[in-house]
C-alpha cells in the first residue's frame, strides 16, 4: 500500500515540522504549505489523501475559506483543522456550513494527532480509494 499522502498547511513553521516529524515517523508522506494559496498549489500538485489546516493564517479566516475550497474541488479528502481558539470559533465565526472532518485546539499532543489522523484515513483506506480526483 502507498503511503498516505498528508498536507500540513499552517503559518507557523514550528507547527508544520513537527507535525511532519511526528506523522512521518508513522510512514506518512508529509508536504508543508505556509499559505493558503500555497496549500491550494500543493493539494493540486500532490493530490494529498488528508489535509491539516490552520484557522488563522494571512487573515483571520483564510483556515474557512481554504477549508470550503477544499469542500468544494476535493470534497473526499477530509480536512483536520487546527486553531488556537477552536472552542471559541463559533463564537466568533460561522462554522455552520463548515465541511470538515474535525475542528481542534492546537497545540495538538503528537499521540492525539496520530490517533486523529489514522481515524480520519481509515475509513479511505479500508473503501481503498485515493482522493477520487
């Protein structure tokens, strides 16, 4: 089996390497974007099979409108969003018609996120489809 493919897009550079240390130690592919726009290059580039996403990058809410991005043009890849004030966001954005897979307060613990990131792909890689793109 290939190794998933995991896209970390985060605009701190602390945060993407250790989440790429810690999910490449599990045999996870691991590519890093530090913007939005960057992240929506690489997913096109690298058809990742799970994306993890910040909140707040170059505006408060580029993590939203990425994340509905992602919704839109790769609605099968399931999208991890990280943020500072993950029990706060609904109270301070509109997260109803939000589509991903999990909202949850970084700093994530590197057990949490392997566990996070292996529910997330199980069920894509029991079915054994890829991304559908």
């Amino acid at each position: 089996m290939d190794k998933a493919r995991i896209l970390v897009i985060d605009d701190d550079v602390d945060l993407q390497e250790s989440c790429r240390l810690v999910l490449e130690a599990q045999g996870y592919a691991v590519a890093t974007a530090s913007s939005g726009a960057e992240g929506r290059r690489l997913m096109e580039a690298e058809q990742a099979d799970l994306v993890i996403l910040d909140v707040m990058m170059e505006e408060a809410d580029t993590g939203f409108q990425i994340a509905r991005w992602f919704a839109e043009k790769y609605p099968g890849v399931p999208v991890l969003m990280l943020s500072s004030i993950a029990d706060a966001a609904d109270d301070v954005f509109d997260t109803s018609t939000l589509k991903v897979a999990d909202l949850v307060n970084k700093p994530l613990e590197p057990q949490r996120l392997i566990d996070k990131v292996g529910s997330l792909l199980r069920p894509r890689r029991q079915s054994g489809s890829g991304c559908g793109c």
